[in-house]
C-alpha cells in the first residue's frame, strides 16, 4: 500500500514550522520528516531530507507546502523533483502550483524552471534587503556581533598585567576569564 509523505523546511530557529506541519496533516500527510537549515545548504546537510528520500518508493505520494522547501535553486529543484519522478513518486505542492499525478512531464519541468527561477530572485532579493539594512545599521552606530562579556575594569586589568609582562594564560586564570577571552581583549585594545 501507497503512503503519504511531507517534509517541511524551516530557515531559522526563529521560524516555526507547525504552520507547515498543520497544513501538511490537515492535506493527509502520514508521515511527516522536517528540517530547520537554510534552502540554500548541501542536501547531504538536511538530514530528516535524506531519510525521507530513502523511504520513498514507487506509488507514494510527497506534499510539500511549496516546491522551495526542496532548494532554492532551480537546478536543484530540478534534480531532486526528476530522482523523485524516476522513482516512481509522485509530489505535489499545498500552494497547488505542482501536482505530478496530473501534470505532463512537460508542464512537470515548465513549471519547476519557473518556480525555480522564482525562487532564486526571491533569495536575492532577500538577500539585497539584508545587506542594505546592515549597512544602513551600521551607518546609524548599531554594533553587530555578541555582546562583551567583560568590563571596563576587566578591559584594563588585561592591558595593565599584559604590559607587566604576565603571559595571556596566567592573566586569565587571574581574573577567571578563559585565555581566548583575554586574547580577544588584547586584539581589540592594540587595533584601537
């Protein structure tokens, strides 16, 4: 007997996949496999991915909540919809953009070069956007990066027992910092 498979994908940390994982059960799905990693990362990286293309056998069925949780690239959607298809599985899209029980193989890789397209503008534009907000942060003063966790009084501690001569090890099993700390410290004091 034929099974119903969904996979979703989740950028961040900071998204949340129940959205796709609600709309994929409410669509039928069986047995759901996710990841949360980029669509621009290494399929070998999307481990719940790989699993999932290993269970896979002719007559199943795979919904996704659109083509780009595949890849955000046309060539890599291509390839992965085309080692499905070969497979005998068939795949379709909860935005009902792909469904390749009713398509032609034609319109199949139409539609996928579209959507790929798409897909790759869209990381582009993203990724535009990004760029220019960091700029315009940075313009505006906003430091990027994680906060120090270490004092004015700390900074100058570091720097006076460091002109003494003490080696970087001793001065953080002094003050109980770890030495990449006080290494840290003393790169930022001698660049300013």
């Amino acid at each position: 007997m034929n099974k119903i498979y969904g996979y979703w994908r989740c950028s961040t940390d900071r998204q949340d996949q129940e959205r796709q994982i609600r709309a994929l059960k409410d669509a039928g799905v069986e047995v759901l496999y996710g990841d949360k990693i980029t669509g621009t990362s290494n399929y070998g990286d999307r481990e719940e991915l790989s699993k999932l293309l290993d269970v896979l056998n002719k007559g199943d069925l795979l919904i996704l909540s659109e083509l780009s949780r595949l890849g955000r690239t046309s060539l890599l959607m291509q390839i992965e919809l085309d080692r499905l298809l070969k497979k005998g599985v068939n795949v379709r899209t909860l935005d009902k953009r792909l469904d390749t029980t009713t398509m032609s193989k034609e319109i199949v890789g139409l539609i996928v070069s579209i959507l790929g397209y798409a897909a790759e503008q869209e990381l582009s534009q993203i990724k535009s956007r990004t760029s220019e907000g960091r700029a315009v942060a940075l313009s505006r003063g906003v430091k990027f990066g994680r906060k120090r966790k270490y004092d004015d009084f700390q900074v100058a501690e570091v720097m006076k027992k460091k002109s003494q001569g003490e080696g970087l090890g001793t001065i953080a099993k002094s003050l109980g910092m770890t030495r990449s700390m006080v290494q840290r410290i003393v790169r930022q004091e001698v660049a300013v």
